[in-house]
C-alpha cells in the first residue's frame, strides 16, 4: 500500500511507530492500529 501511495520508507516506519506508542497508551486492539495505520498512510499522501 506505501508504494503505491508513493510513500518513502522512513515515512511509514515513522507512521507505524506514532501508531503503535498510541495504540500501547490507548489499549487500541491490532485492528483499530491498522486501521489507524492506514488512514494516516492516505491522508501523508495526500500531502
């Protein structure tokens, strides 16, 4: 999905990393995390 929205590597390692600290604080389950993963890959392409 990252290379296709044209993301660089260091921009998804530093989306999944902010997800995941949240999702630890939070006690977000493996799905909201990758849900939330993916809404911030679309809205970092967007720009």
């Amino acid at each position: 999905m990252a290379a296709r929205l044209g993301l660089d590597e260091a921009a998804v390692r530093e989306i999944y990393e902010a997800v995941g600290r949240e999702a630890m604080a939070t006690g977000a389950s493996d799905d909201e995390r990758m849900t939330e993963v993916r809404k911030r890959m679309l809205a970092a392409s967007r720009g």
